[in-house]
C-alpha cells in the first residue's frame, strides 16, 4: 500500500478540477443559480482537500522526515493563494459577474495545476515513501474530513 | 529524489523564462523581412545558403529561445528540478544566442564566412552552456514521472543536433571536409526537430493538456506507447542512416505512426476537455495538430512530387512548433506576472485572464493561421509570398505587443 496517499490524494485533486470545470459550465450558459450551488460544492471540497493536507498528512511528514521549513510550508503557503482565489470566485459567481468569474476561475485552475503537479510529482511520492508504513491509517483520517 | 523545487524559491526570478521568450518576436520579426527579401524559387533549394539561413533565424531565433524559457520555467513543475537559479549564467547563454542568432543567420544568407564562423561558436557554446547546466539533472530525475523519459530523449538530441549543427557549420566555411553534406544535414534536421523539439512538445503535452484544459488523462499504455514509438524511430533512423540509409523510409513510417498517434490521442483529448469555455490558447493547439497532420501526408506525397518535402517541414516547423509554442507563451507569460505579483502579497491585481487582452490575442492567431495558409500556397503561387510575408510581420509584431502589455502591468503593480 506504499502508493496510497498518493492516490487518495491525486484523485481528490481531479474531483475538485471536476467540479471547477462543471461551475465554468454552468456560468457559460449563464445559468447562475445552479453555477453558485456549484462553486460552493467546489469551495467545499477543495477546502476538505487543504485541510486533509494541512491537518494530517503535513504534521505527520514533518514529524518523520523534520522538514519542518521544507516543501510542506511552501504548500501551506500556496494554499492560502487557492484560499483567497476560491473566496473571490464565489462572490463573482454570486454577483453573476460572468468575466470576472471566468477571469478568477482561470487563474485558480492554473495556479491550482502547477501546486498539484508539484505535489503529485514530488510531496505525495515523498509522502508514500516515508510514511508507507502508516499510510492506511493517515488515508482513513483523511477520510473523515 | 529532488526535493529542492519546493524550496522556498519556487522557481526562477520572473527575467529568466521572460528575457527569451521578449526576444523571439524580435527573430520573427526579422524572419519575415528576410522572407520577404527572398524568392520563393531560391527556398525551394533545401541545402541553398539563404534558404538554410532563414530556417536557423527561425529555428534558432523563434523557436529554441522560446523552448530555453519555458523549461526554465517549467522543469521545476514538470519534473522536479530547478534550473536558471544562477542569473548570471542565464544572462550568459542569453547574451551569446543573442548575439550568434543573427550573426550566424546573417553570414550565412549573405555568405560571409567570418561572421558565419563568429556567430556559430557563439550559438554553440550558448547552447552548450545551457546543456551542461541541465543536463546532469534531466537524466538523474525519477523515470516515473509523465515528462521525465521523453525530456531525456530531447536534451540528447539536442546535444547530437549541437555536435553535428557545429561540424556542419565548420564543413560549410571550409575549415573541415564533408563528404557527404547532404546526408549530415538530413541527419541534423531529424535529430533537431524530431529528437529535441518533438520530444520536448510530446513530453510537455503529456502532463499540461489534462492540466490545462481538464481533459481526460493520457492512458497509461499511450504514455509509454507514444515515448517508446518515438525513441525507436529515433534509434532505428540513426542505426538506418549510418548502416542502410536507403533504408530509413522505413524509420520515416515508425516515425508517421509517433506522429499520427499523438495528434489523434491530443486532438481526442482537447474535444473532450471539460473546460468549454472559448479559450484562444486551445485554438492554437488545434492549429497545432492540424499542421502537424498536414506535415506527415505532405511527406508522403514528397515520394511524388518533391516539393512536397519542403512543404512537409514548414508545415512541421512554422505550422505545428510555432503556432503550439505561441499559445504556450499566451498561457505562461499571464500566469507568471499574476503568480509573480499574488506571491509578493499583492491581492488588487488582474486575473490572468486580464493581462493581455483576449480580443488582441485572437486578432493575432488568426493573422498568424492566414499566414500560414498563405506561405504553403505561394509554392504555387510565388506572387502571395510577399503577402505571406508582411502578414507574418505583422502578426509578430502584434504578438510583441501582446506580450509588452503583460509586462506593462507587471511593471505597474510590482
């Protein structure tokens, strides 16, 4: 199971790109209503997906390898940026401002790609590698958020 | 594992990938004055000095500095490994391709072999630089990333392009003997388009068109298809060349089949990206495939009618690498200014999507499509090449100004 927070995590990565690009539909068709209800299940689940991050999988990285300073505090770094943007997507969705929306949900895709890439690539395959052994255990916890 | 590309400095100062990427319209610029100063009967002689030197003003110019800046952007993401760190390296590869670029270009069109020899060394040991400093890196990263197999097969060849770009370049001034010009340059030409700028577009594509567009993720089995059909051609065409190169039509069909299966995988991919929304950079990828498709049927044809050979390779090198490397720069430069400008702690700043200006960058790629369409046609028609022509100029100039706006708010709220 040396893999498994790798993959837990990389597809919940892809179910947020999901829901961002279902919101884009939806705003595209100007279809408003709908498209608030969907940033807010994004602004959800992205939130879910930083909060796994930030609350059990870094502490528990950090703690074995003591990169304290190291990539985790990039990351945590990067998701305040994803914070702010998913903020602002919402109010532009819900003030049915469609350019600036589109405008905001470019940037957040983006930026979004390039952070998960370099998790993917690098923080999630130093992740598996050394916290394997407690890998199903950090994956349930993430689970319950 | 290469941790370092999560250091606090996530990539490189913002005047890396943006001091090459400002310089290539500048080479597009001058590629469609020299085009339009040149017949269209003379381009069609492959191995003619004029014509040889357009290709290198292009090649060289638009091409290789535009790819330079973005893997020093991108080598970080991609693959976990941070070059261009060391500024005054990068100003030094930089200042020798700026200064070689033209003076290689111009010798050669003009037949000054001083200024040929001059601009050669400078070209060289600017690229050899730039090599040495990545190369050691490239191939010690994870195999098991997306981009990692094929990102080693461009940067070989590139030195291979390098080694034999040189020693044809010395046999063409006369300081050594080639026997058989020809077939070194054939050799070159492979090795530099197919091996380094291929390889590189095929490795990048592999992890950013799901990236960027939401589409479905290339299949485990067509990522290692596509780099195991690519470095077999490639080692077949050398083993072909040197050994039976009456041959190597064969290595051309491995090679049409790399082609064809990864414009049809990438095609399949961007119609069904969930991202639906009007997107000038998609339509650039799109130009993209499609002349990269027309390159390989006009190749075969080539087999009939042999101009068809010279149409093949600028379909391939103005078509494909040059409309794909445009819309990557239309991606990259808004990206970084916002990146740049949100993680100095500014917030009030333009999204991406307001840096430069979409309605100008449309005008643009539709310029530069016209372009296209028009050149191939001169072929036939030699009158239009001049059309041809002054529609290139502008159209680089209008993607000079594009890219200036970007730079302009960057400047503005830094």
């Amino acid at each position: 199971m040396s893999q498994y927070i790798s993959i837990y995590l990389t597809e919940d990565h892809r179910h947020c790109d999901m829901l961002l690009a279902q919101a884009e539909e939806l705003v595209s068709e100007k279809k408003f209503k709908e498209a608030v209800s969907a940033v807010e299940e994004f602004s959800k689940a992205m939130m879910n997906h930083l909060e796994r991050e930030e609350l059990i999988l870094f502490p528990a990285f950090e703690e074995r390898t003591s990169m304290v300073n190291g990539p985790t505090q990039v990351m945590r770094m990067e998701h305040e940026q994803v914070r702010q943007l998913v903020k602002q997507l919402g109010e532009a969705a819900s003030i049915e401002n469609e350019k600036k929306f589109f405008g905001l949900s470019e940037t957040l895709l983006i930026f979004v790609q390039q952070h998960n890439s370099k998790e993917e690539q690098m923080l999630y395959q130093m992740a598996d590698k050394h916290l394997g052994d407690i890998s199903a255990e950090i994956v349930a916890k993430m689970k319950d958020i | 594992m290469n941790t370092s590309s999560l250091s606090l400095d996530q990539g490189p100062n913002i005047s890396v990938p943006f001091r090459f990427f400002y310089t290539a319209p500048l080479f597009f610029i001058f590629f469609a004055i020299a085009l339009f100063f040149t017949p269209i009967d003379v381009i069609e002689l492959r191995f003619n000095s004029q014509t040889v030197s357009l290709v290198h003003l292009f090649t060289l110019g638009v091409l290789t500095l535009i790819m330079f800046g973005a893997l020093f952007q991108m080598l970080p993401v991609l693959i976990g490994v941070v070059v261009g760190g060391n500024i005054v390296v990068v100003w030094f590869i930089y200042l020798l391709l700026l200064f070689g670029i033209p003076l290689f270009s111009f010798g050669l069109y003009s037949q000054i072999d001083i200024l040929m020899l001059i601009g050669t060394f400078s070209v060289a040991i600017g690229i050899f630089i730039f090599l040495v400093n990545i190369s050691i890196d490239v191939f010690k990263a994870d195999r098991k990333g997306k981009s990692v197999p094929l990102m080693q097969v461009s940067i070989a060849s590139l030195w291979m392009a390098l080694l034999l770009g040189v020693f044809i370049s010395l046999g063409r001034i006369g300081i050594i003997e080639i026997e058989s010009y020809e077939a070194l340059s054939n050799f070159h030409i492979v090795i530099a388009l197919f091996g380094w700028a291929f390889s590189l577009i095929v490795s990048v594509s592999l992890s950013i068109v799901p990236m960027f567009y939401v589409t479905p993720e290339y299949t485990p089995s067509c990522r290692r298809a596509i780099p195991f059909i690519i470095i077999g051609a490639l080692f077949l065409f050398a083993v072909l060349f040197f050994l039976y190169p009456s041959l190597s039509i064969v290595a051309e069909f491995v090679i049409t089949q790399g082609i064809l299966m990864y414009a049809y995988q990438t095609i399949k991919r961007l119609r069904r990206r969930r991202r639906k929304i009007p997107d000038v950079t998609v339509s650039y990828w799109y130009t993209s495939m499609l002349t990269l498709l027309l390159s390989v049927i006009f190749w075969w044809i080539g087999y009939i009618e042999p101009l068809f050979f010279t149409l093949s390779f600028i379909s391939f090198s103005i078509g494909f690498l040059g409309s794909l490397l445009q819309g990557m720069i239309y991606k990259i430069i808004p990206f970084l200014v916002w990146f740049h400008l949100s993680s100095s702690g500014k917030w009030d700043i333009p999204t991406i999507k307001e840096i430069i200006d979409e309605e100008d960058m449309w005008v643009q790629l539709r310029l530069y499509q016209l372009f296209i369409v028009l050149f191939l046609l001169s072929f036939f028609l030699p009158l239009i090449k001049i059309v041809a022509a002054s529609i290139l100029a502008i159209s680089s100039v209008s993607l000079l100004i594009n890219m200036v706006s970007g730079w302009k708010i960057y400047i503005s709220i830094r």
